[in-house]
C-alpha cells in the first residue's frame, strides 16, 4: 500500500500545510487540539471551521480547558453558532466541588491531531496561537485510507470530555481497511489514554529501543524530566557502545522551565549523555535509534505526558521517514551547542537554588 508523508520542522510551516487541507476539505474534519486560541494565528483557522461546517461538512473540535484557555467566549460563540461541533476536555472551574476542580486542572489532552476527510493525517507538536508561530516544532502528515483508529480514538476522545455518544457512533464503527493492515507494518499510531490504560506505551517504546539500540539513540525534546531508571538504561547502553543524545532548547516559554533545563541537562550530561542546546525554541518532539525506528508526536519526555496526559504520536520503521528524521538530528546536531561541564546552565549559589526550583517544577511538566 502506498502512502505519501511530509515532515514540517517549524510550527508556521505546519500551521500554512493544515490550514489549506482543512480549506480544502470536501467531507468532513476532525481535529484534537491541545492548544488554539482565537488570536490573529488561530483566528485564521475559526474563520475556515466556521465557513466549511456552514457548507455542510461535518466539523468536530476537541480543545483542552487548560491549552485553549485564553480562547475568549465569543471563540466559541462563533464556532457553535456556525455549526462546529465544539468539545472542551476538562475544562477549568466545573462544578463546585474541591475534587471535581482538582480533577480538572490535572489531567490533560495534549493530542494535536488533525484528520480531514478521513485520508488526510496531521499529528506531532504543533499548537496553533500567535505564541507559537516562530517556534521551530515537528509536525507530520500522512494521507491514505490509514485513519480508522485515529477516527476510533477521536470518539473516545470526545466521549470522555462531555461530548453525546450519539454524535460520533458512526467514529467508533469505522472499518479496518485494508490499507491499515498494510500501513501499520512500517508505522503505527500511538495513542495514549491513562483513563484507558495506565502504561505509556511511549515510555514503553522508547525504553525498549534504547535497550534494543546498538550504536546511537537520539531524543528531540522541549521539557526533559527522566527517572533514574532511564539513566540506569543510558548506563547499560553505553556500556555497549551506544552514544546517547539529547537535543533540547536554551530558549523556554516560561521561567520555571528555564530552572528545569538548567538541573536535568547537566544531569543527563553526568550521565553520559550527549547533551546539545539549541538557542531557539524548539518545541518538536522525537526519537530515533539506530536509524531503525523513529518516533514523532506530542510526547514531551516527563512523567506527565507518559502517565497522565493524553497524547498521541507515530512509531514508524520506514525506510524514507526514517533517512528524513535521521537528516533533523544530523542538523540539529550541526547547529546546536554541544553541553560540557564548562558551560552549564546553573553555577554557583544561586545555581543550587535553580536547582531546587528546577527539581520542584520538574513533577509537575
């Protein structure tokens, strides 16, 4: 079975390719959205969901409370009044009781995930505001007769958040084509739900390729908050030979993530980690070992986006998506800092203090 993919390495690029497919959508549009936000960016993109559910398309909307916070009230008046089905997972200050709040603020969507037409696939890191346009990110669409469990996992999706069973049975009956038996022998979606299943099965593919790794592993990621049993397994690896690398982003959104970068880096780089710094913020998400089998979608590596959020992302063995992932890491390898003990983030006093915070805020991203 033949399927075209295109990788977007910026979140504008990734932003410019979604809003013409959804422009050209005939039938129908699906998107779970952790972050969109009505402002001059996201605005672009109400303007067309509005217009295509007023021609009739089926339009269904997934945003997170916490990720879409700032889209005002007269957003979603407009999306609802042209037709879009909207759904707010877990949104904040819903009902009044203590647990109901904590619940809320907790647990998370954080998918970015768009299906048009159900032949056309977006997913990786990509949020859509004004804040984000000039982050470098990684994003990937794929099109082909693959999206029925894309399509299944919408439906539960939106079942979880509120939205009427009712609207999306057709969702959860979506057939297996045969395409999809084809498609997932080179890739396969991942889509991780705690409230489903409490393993990750993002952690569980990550670990598994770093103990399967034989020469290099390498890990594109915005927030990094391991646990020491990913160091014990960085330790077996290059006992073996392997080399082992980080790439993460000087450049952070907010302070505390700043204190994070400063005390985990230097950690993985004690660790025997390669540890390289980009000055701009990349927001991208990846993994790649042994030029074997690669990984892209919103998973940051913390506890929460293994364990708590939902996210989604793609495992791929490919041969072609994997040279085109294996080319980023050799530029960001190229036009990154490399970290040594002569250029921590976190020196000193106050150092330890950052360290502290870093450690604090570390549990909670």
């Amino acid at each position: 079975m033949d399927f075209s993919y295109k990788f977007y390495r910026t979140t504008s690029n990734a932003l410019e390719a979604m809003y013409e497919s959804i422009l050209a959508a005939k039938k129908s549009i699906y998107w779970e959205i952790y972050s969109l936000i009505d402002d001059e960016v996201g605005g672009k993109f109400l303007d067309v969901l509005c217009e295509k559910a007023r021609a009739g398309l089926e339009v269904k909307v997934i945003v997170d409370g916490i990720g879409s916070f700032e889209m005002s009230r007269a957003g979603f008046e407009r999306l609802h009044r042209a037709g879009v089905d909207v759904v707010t997972y877990n949104p904040l200050f819903q009902g009044w009781s203590l647990r109901g709040w904590a619940r809320s603020l907790w647990y998370r969507n954080h998918r970015k995930v768009l299906v048009v037409d159900k032949e056309l696939v977006f997913v990786g890191g990509v949020n859509v505001a004004k804040m984000y346009e000039g982050w470098d990110d990684l994003h990937v669409r794929l099109s082909g007769r693959i999206v029925s469990p894309l399509l299944r996992s919408f439906a539960r999706s939106y079942i979880r958040g509120g939205g009427n069973k009712n609207n999306v049975k057709h969702l959860l009956r979506s057939p297996l084509k045969k395409e999809w038996e084809d498609f997932k022998t080179r890739c396969k979606f991942i889509l991780n739900s705690p409230q489903e299943n409490k393993k990750s099965q993002t952690r569980k593919i990550f670990f598994d390729s770093l103990i399967q790794a034989k020469s290099r592993f390498s890990i594109l990621t915005p927030y990094f908050v391991p646990d020491i049993s990913f160091f014990k397994l960085v330790k077996e690896a290059k006992a073996r030979g392997v080399i082992v690398e980080l790439f993460l982003p000087i450049e952070q959104d907010k302070k505390y993530l700043e204190w994070v970068l400063g005390l985990y880096s230097r950690l993985a780089h004690l660790n025997g980690i390669d540890v390289y710094l980009s000055k701009k913020m990349n927001h991208g998400k990846a993994m790649l070992a042994d030029e074997n089998v690669g990984f892209i979608g919103s998973v940051n590596f913390t506890y929460r986006s293994f364990f708590i959020n939902d996210e989604a992302g793609i495992v791929f063995h490919d041969a072609p998506m994997i040279a085109d992932l294996a080319n980023i890491f050799v530029e960001l390898r190229q036009t990154s800092t490399k970290l040594s003990e002569k250029n921590y983030l976190h020196f000193g006093w106050t150092g330890k203090v950052k360290d502290w915070l870093g450690k604090k805020f570390g549990g909670l991203i």
